[in-house]
C-alpha cells in the first residue's frame, strides 16, 4: 500500500510538472507521462480526480488528460479496462453532470461544452445515464434565465448524439418528443424589422441567433433520427403553427417544414400533396416574411423531392411562384419567389416546361424591364438579380427551345453588362454575364454566333479590369465559368483567347487558403471574424481555415479540366503549368471539389500534351504518377478516391505498357492489397454492427449506404487491374499473384453478389488480356464462372457469360472443352421466359454474344448447324452496344461467305436479315462510323441490285423498319 501510496504521490508531482511554465520541466514531464502504461495511467488519473485534498490545478489536468485518453481511443481502451476501473470511470459522470449543471448558472459554458466534446467522440460512455444527460440539457435548453449561447449548446448535446448515437436516442423517444418544441420555440424568437421587406442587400444569416440555430438543429437531428421517428412528433405542432394568429409562428412552421425535408424525406413524400397545397395558400399570407418562408419552403421541397414534385405539382407552383412575383411593394418576397423558380427549373424535366415556357418568358421579361427602370431611377437591383438567374435556369433547362425568345433578352441583358459598372453592382454583373453565356449554351453555336463577338469583347473589357478587381469581387467566378461555357460553346475558335483568359484563372486556382491551428479561446476570439471555418481536434483543440476564395478556386480548377476536355491539343501550351499546379492539389485537403478536379485533369493533360511527341508526354506522366499513386493509398473521402481510382486508370489506358516502373508496380500492389482487405473487413464490421444492441432498420439503411460505397470503391480496384492487364498482358501476372488469393475470395458463394460480379470481372480481364497463360489459374475461376452462368443475380450471369465469351475468343486450346459444357448452360439462360425482361435483358445478351464467339473462334466445339438457326432467332442485340457489334460483325462474316444456313435455301432468310438490321439501326445498336455500320450497309446494297428479291425483303418490313433502312444507307 505504501508503495502504491508513493507512486501515486510521484504523479501528483509529474501533473504539477506538466503545468509548470519552465519549457525544460513540462518537456520532460511529458515525456515521462507519456511513457507510463495505459492501465497505470487511468488508475493514477482517476484517483487524483477523485482527491478532494489534492490542489484543484492538478485535479483539472487530470480530467482534462483522462478525457483526452478516453475520447481519442475509448472503444480500444475502455473495453480493456479492469471492471472496477470502468465502474469508476462510470460513476464520475452523475458528478460531471451536476458540474456542468452548476458551471452554466455561474456563466461558465466550458464543462458544457465538454459534454458536447463526449456526444461527439464518445457517445457509448454517456449511455448507462443517458436519461440524465438528455434531461439535463432539455432543462438548460428550455431555462430563459440562461444566455442564448448555452440554451444552443445544450441543445447541440442532444443533437450531436442523434448523429453520433441515433440508434441510442431513437429508444429515448419521450426525449426527442420534448426536443422538438424546444426547437421550434427557438425559431420563433424572431425580431420586428420594420425595414425588412424592401432591404436591397441580403444579410448573411445570424448564426448566433436562436432562430437559426433552432433549423439547423432540426435539419440536422431529421437526418440523424430519420423522419419515421420524426415526422409524426412534428407534424401536429407544425401544423397548430401555421394556425397561429402571430406571423412568427406562421414563418416558423414553414422554415421547419424546410427544414425536414432532408431527413423526413421518404415520410413526406407520401403526403407530398397535402403538404404542398397547404404550403401554396401562404404564398398569399398578409405578412410579407410569412410569403418568403412559404417561397423558401417550396424552393427546398422542389430541391429535396425533384424530379417527382415537378411532375405531379408543375402546374400548380409555376403559377403560385410567377403571382408572387408580382408582390410590387415587397422586394424581398419578389426575390425570394424568382430563386424558387430557380430551384424548381434547375430540376425540371425538359418536356415539362416547355409547354409554360411562353407564359414564363412573358412574365419574366416584364419583371426585368420593370426592375431595371427601377435599378435607374432608384437605383434597387435585388429583385433584378434573381430575375436575371430565373431566366438562365429557363434558358438551360429548354435548351434549343429558348431560341425564339433570344432576341426579347440579349439587347438588355448585354446592355447590364456594359453599363453596370459600380462596385454595388458587381453581383448583378456577374449574374448577367452568367445568363448570357448560359443562353448561348442553350441556343447553340449557329443562333448565338451573331453576339458572341459582342458578348466576348465585353467579357475581354470586364478581363482586362480583372487585375484591379479585389479579391472577394463576386464577379470573378462567374467570370471563370463564362469563359468555360464559351469555350463549349465557339469549341477550338476559342483558343485565341487563352492568352487573356488563362492568367487570371491560374491566379484563382492558385488561390492558398489562410489556415491557424487555435485553442479554444483564441478561436471564440476569431469566430466573430468572418469567413473561418473550424474543425474540432479535440483536447480544446481546432484547426481554422478561412473559406473565402475555396469555391472560386474549386471553380477554377473545374474550368481547367473543362479547357483541357474541349481545346485537347489546342491547350497543349499550358499543360505544363496546368499540371505543375494541379498535381500537388491531390493532396489540398480543404476543399473535396478541389482534389476532384486535381484528379480529373490527368488524363485529359495527358491527351492534350500527346501531339509534343512521346518524350514530352512520359515526362510529364512521371511528374503526376508517384502523386497518384500515393493519393490513391492516403485519400480520405471515398467520393473523391473513387476519382482518383478512376483517373489512375485512364491516365494508364493513355501510357500503355512500361509506364509503370518496379517501385510503381511494390507501391500500387501494397495499396490495391489494402484496399481489398479493408473491403472484406468493413464487411464483417458490418455484421458485427448487426449485432449491436442498437440495431435498428435506420441502422439498416446507413450500412447498406456504407456497403453501396464500398462496393464503388471496388469497381475502381477492378478499373485499375482492368487497365494494367491491357497494356501490360500476360507479363504483369507474376506481380498481380499477391492479389490472386483476395480475388478469389470475392468470387466465393457465400460473397454478397456484388463480390462476385467484380471478383468475376476481374478474371474476364485476364482471360481476354493475358491468354493463353491465364490457363494456370483456372482451377480458381472456371468452376465458379461455369456455375454463375445460372445465378440468381443478372449482374453475376453477365460477367459469367462476358468471361465464357472471351474465353471462346482468346482463350487458347485448353480452354474447348469447357467451351462446349458452357453452350447448353448459356443456351438455358436465354431461353428462360423472363430472359428479356429490363433486369435480365444485359446478362442474356451477353450470353448470347458468348454463344456467337464460340461458333466463330471454337465452331469445333459445338455442332455450329445446330445452333446457327436459335442464334438468329435471338438477334438483334440492342442494350449492350460493345456486344452488339461483335453479333453483327460475325453476322456480317456469315453473309459474306453465303453461309447456306444463314442464307436459308434461295435466300429465303434475307427478309428476316433485314429485319434484324433495321431493329439494331432502329435501336442505334451501331454508330455510323463504327466499321461494322459499313459492312451491314454493303449486304444491304447488295440485295438493292437484284430487283425482286430487294422488293420481297422491303415488303416484309414495318414503314418504321423501312425508315431504319434508309437511314443506314445514308449514313453508313
């Protein structure tokens, strides 16, 4: 006892020494905490923050050094504790709350924010008193008497634990059904603003407000609970809202009602159209903010519920939206009313809008006229800017339909452009050279040709002012998209502009963002300064990065990869600085959008540097390989991983073979090795998931999205081996050997089918890329490909049957006999009644394509006269087009060579021929300039010379066949 009673008096001695100001003691004071055993350091903690005697400095380093061994490894550490070392650290938490509890009403929000920290990296601590936890911060969320700041706070605990913990608090329902009101309360907490309705600038949203923080509380805990549990708590109090004589309530209920839609969105769509009737009669609302919260409500359901809310309700909200537009004496609700059209056209099916595109036209062009009298005589220009987007969205969305409207806007939208020069009105500049490059997008080239001088040396003036435009001039970024829409739009006449438009856009993807690593107390110094965005490290830790200039950089770099894809070798002269800067851009971790286009541009630079010759084009390949390579084993986000996959590929499509050096080959096999081991992993922490206490079908639906993104990243494994087989053939098999046995593993029967289906895959690409050696791992695949002809799934039948194809094709002599077990099995699979269905219709074509290879590259193996005569009767194939034109090019070869049975006895198939070719032309089963289009066209013209047999065949087919017919004829 004494020994342990010395020790730990030691470790009073070391939390002193870790306070200490002198560097050298706190250095190595850190050192030696550092090095004592995890076990040893809960136990010594834990009693000093139980020992009143101890001096309170060091009884706060311990809480803050236990809470930071607990939240950065709780799930390893504390299952391994002694029990009665997890009991203590479970009996601190009624003591933390009543501290938490007794700190807000001495205005001391730390400890509450503490409590926050755990809701977010440990949730499962908080669960043997979670009920407490809940009720204490419903009563501090509810108390007046407490600031805004630490209602919001305590309210974020509950919040957080629905994104941390949903499963946990959906059993807490009596909790979530207190929650809600308390939220809705907050947003009700609105101010009087006599001078609200006819502001002309739009300020930001106040963050600290409750009103805002009580709708994104609720946006945030509908996604984190999901909308079975949600909706039915809301739906009645959002309801008696609406009802509600005072105009706060009204605006409340219908922000909530936005607010939802994310996260109740299979719930709302069921009563989608109670919802939206009832919304729509607001939109006449006496109080001008309650009109903006029913615009702002339909504007987000025609985002959350497109394409379906257009098609059901189309009628109904254009006509609601262009009267509230009308609402003369309320800028704000007019502006309002034009974004929601923006949003419901943005989303909108073409064939939709086009039969109100004569009403809309009128409409919004009466607005703009209004509204730019009044820009000139008093100067307001808020309504005119949304007006100017309504237009673009309609123009972008009826494409080449708008072309009789474009004479009624281009004189005024150009006129914008040249005289809106003051700096107030640098946002309606940009949005109007935004709309002008959108209609020439829409119209086309031919239609827009007779401005597109004008329209470009406006936008070259606006250029050449650029280097005097300050950095946060909101015209730049619209500038950097009309300039890439331009480009779409004049394709390689565009080029001689490069000069004057590339500078600036290097400037804005080079744009370096300002980044701090604060504590907390510096930070709540900055978070007042606009523009920082924080992440939590914990441990009082965050690191900040200001997000002004992220999205216009983003932009930018999307513009480069647009140049790239449209000028190819027209852009050649800038590759070299384009690659320089996007390279390093794989690892800007700020911004996803950024790494994106990073990846994107690889390939494409790749093509564009091509016409310099080989020399020019390796070097710059080994300047972005190593970067992909090792993107591809760091990248966090697995929506931007599967571009960088992606990218690597193409980019080795591009080089071919011995672009890969041996380091290349060790570094990319240890990560694909990874990749395909985190796979199998993730899937068993899946089922350990479904074992959980918690489990529920919400749980369900995250982990079927997780499995959904593991599956993609897999695709993008199967994409990388795809292209390295090509280029490389059989030479790459010894080092793709490593991999060979998680391979297998994938095609193993009791593998979900998407496994199966890539883990096949996989395997077609070395039948048909690395033949005749692929025979020595047959033993592994055959078996399984011939058995998953059958399977359940159309997807493993498709990669089955493609595999047995390319067998047939370049598989060598020792692949016949297995070509001839294949035949009756693929035969059956066709021949089953539901073979054409949508679903199976891919997998069966593919099998029938693999029965035509055989006949063609192994007719030794199969009785071809047998076959020959079902074949026919199975063609045309018309989904899959890669297998369509193997079908007809061995059609084609069976024709040439007046094969009898093809022929059938004087000829008498040709008719049914004919009619094979004119359903594949009819289907657009092969492009005109494809090879094969000719060969078909050459049997066509063929038959044309002999008179009578051409009219028996013509006779025989629909006007719609005959049409197709002609059609081949002119074109191939």
């Amino acid at each position: 006892m004494a020994a342990a009673a010395a020790e730990q008096q030691q470790f009073y001695l070391l939390l002193g020494n870790l306070l200490s100001p002198d560097n050298v003691v706190r250095k190595q004071a850190e050192e030696t905490y550092e090095n004592i055993p995890g076990q040893s350091k809960i136990t010594f903690l834990l009693q000093a923050i139980r020992n009143t005697t101890a001096a309170e400095e060091a009884r706060q380093m311990a809480a803050v050094l236990l809470r930071r061994l607990l939240s950065s490894a709780f799930d390893e550490v504390y299952p391994t504790l002694p029990s009665d070392v997890q009991t203590a650290i479970k009996n601190l938490l009624p003591g933390f709350l009543q501290a938490v509890n007794d700190s807000c009403y001495q205005n001391d929000d730390s400890v509450l924010k503490s409590l926050v920290e755990i809701a977010d990296t440990v949730p499962k601590y908080l669960r043997p008193h979670l009920e407490a936890t809940l009720q204490l911060s419903l009563k501090l969320c509810g108390d007046t008497s407490l600031n805004n700041m630490q209602r919001q706070l305590a309210l974020e605990v509950i919040v957080t634990l629905s994104e941390t913990a949903a499963a946990m608090l959906r059993k807490h329902t009596n909790i979530v059904a207190q929650t809600i009101p308390q939220m809705l309360a907050m947003m009700v907490d609105l101010e009087e603003d006599e001078d609200w309705a006819n502001a002309d600038e739009l300020e930001d949203d106040d963050f600290d407000s409750n009103a805002v923080a009580g709708e994104s509380a609720l946006d945030r805990m509908a996604c984190g609970l999901g909308g079975k549990l949600v909706l039915p708590m809301i739906k009645e109090h959002i309801m008696q809202m609406l009802q509600n004589p005072d105009w706060k309530y009204r605006h409340a209920g219908l922000m909530a009602l936005s607010a939802i839609g994310e996260g109740c969105h299979q719930q709302m769509e069921g009563i989608l159209n109670e919802i939206v009737n009832f919304v729509l009669l607001f939109l006449q609302d006496p109080h001008p903010r309650v009109r903006y919260a029913a615009c702002n409500a339909v504007g987000q359901m025609a985002t959350d519920f497109a394409p379906g809310f257009q098609k059901k309700f189309h009628e109904k909200v254009i006509a609601a939206l262009l009267q509230t537009m009308e609402d003369q004496g309320n800028q704000r609700v007019q502006a309002h009313a034009a974004a929601a059209l923006i949003n419901f056209t943005e989303d909108c099916p073409k064939s939709l809008l086009i039969p109100y595109l004569d009403n809309l036209v009128k409409h919004l062009h009466s607005i703009m006229v209004l509204k730019l009298q009044e820009l000139i005589q008093k100067g307001t220009k808020l309504v005119l800017e949304q007006v100017v987007t309504s237009i673009a969205s309609v123009a972008d969305t009826a494409e080449e339909k708008f072309v009789p409207y474009y004479d009624l806007f281009m004189p005024s939208l150009k006129h914008i452009v040249e005289n809106a020069v003051q700096k107030e009105l640098r946002l309606l500049r940009g949005k109007t050279i935004e709309c002008i490059s959108l209609i020439g997008l829409a119209v086309g080239k031919e239609k827009f040709m007779q401005d597109a001088s004008d329209v470009m040396q406006l936008l070259l003036k606006t250029q050449t002012d650029f280097n005097d435009m300050e950095d946060d001039d909101p015209q730049i970024s619209y500038m950097i998209s009309a300039w890439a829409r331009m480009c779409k739009i004049l394709g390689k006449e565009f080029q001689q502009y490069l000069p004057v438009v590339m500078g600036p856009l290097m400037k804005t993807a080079s744009i370096k963002p300002e980044v701090a690593l604060l504590d907390t107390q510096d930070m709540e110094n900055m978070s007042d300064d606009d523009g920082w965005e924080f992440v939590n490290l914990g441990d009082q830790q965050s690191f900040g990065i200001k997000t002004a200039g992220l999205e216009e950089k983003s932009t930018a770099c999307q513009m480069l990869v647009c140049y790239a894809k449209e000028l190819k070798e027209g852009f050649v002269e800038y590759t070299e600085q384009v690659v320089k800067l996007m390279v390093p851009l794989l690892k800007f971790y700020f911004h996803d959008g950024v790494r994106v286009a990073a990846a994107e541009s690889m390939p494409l630079l790749l093509e564009c540097a091509r016409v310099r010759g080989p020399e020019y084009l390796t070097q710059m390949w080994h300047f972005m390989c190593d970067a992909l390579i090792k993107a591809i084993g760091t990248e966090p986000d697995s929506d931007v991983l599967s571009e960088i996959m992606h990218s690597f590929a193409k980019c080795t499509e591009v080089m071919g073979d011995g672009c890969l050096n041996n380091e290349h080959f060790e570094e990319l096999g240890g990560i694909l090795k990874a990749k395909l081991e985190e796979h199998f992993k993730n899937q068993e922490l899946r089922q350990v998931k479904r074992q959980d206490e918690d489990y529920d079908e919400q749980v369900e639906e995250s982990l079927q999205d997780e499995d959904d993104n593991d599956v993609y990243i897999l695709t993008k494994v199967s994409d990388i081996l795809h292209s390295i087989f090509s280029s490389y053939k059989e030479k790459v098999l010894p080092w793709f050997e490593q991999l060979l046995p998680l391979i297998v593993n994938l095609i193993c029967p009791h593998r979900p089918w998407p496994d199966r289906q890539w883990g096949l895959c996989i395997f077609d690409d070395i039948i048909e890329h690395c033949s005749p050696s692929s025979f020595k791992y047959a033993e592994y695949f055959l078996r399984p490909m011939l058995q998953y002809v059958c399977d359940n799934s159309p997807e493993v039948r498709q990669a089955a049957a493609y595999g047995l194809g390319v067998m047939a094709q370049y598989g060598g002599d020792n692949y016949r006999p297995f070509c001839t077990e294949a035949l009756p099995l693929l035969v059956r699979v066709i021949q089953s009644a539901d073979s054409k269905t949508k679903e199976n219709v891919n997998a069966t074509e593919n099998c029938i394509s693999a029965v035509g290879k055989i006949m063609k590259f192994k007719p030794d193996c199969v009785n071809v006269e047998e076959v020959l005569p079902h074949w026919l009767s199975w063609l045309p194939l018309h989904e899959d087009k890669e297998e369509a034109v193997q079908t007809f090019n061995y059609l084609c070869d069976l024709i040439e060579s007046n094969h009898p049975i093809v022929l059938g006895p004087n000829n008498t198939n040709l008719p049914k021929i004919f009619s094979i070719i004119a359903e594949g032309e009819m289907h657009e089963a092969i492009k005109h300039e494809d090879p094969c289009a000719k060969r078909l066209a050459n049997v066509v013209r063929q038959v044309q010379t002999s008179g009578g047999l051409w009219t028996e065949c013509i006779a025989q087919l629909s006007p719609e066949q005959q049409a197709a017919i002609q059609e081949l004829l002119n074109s191939a």
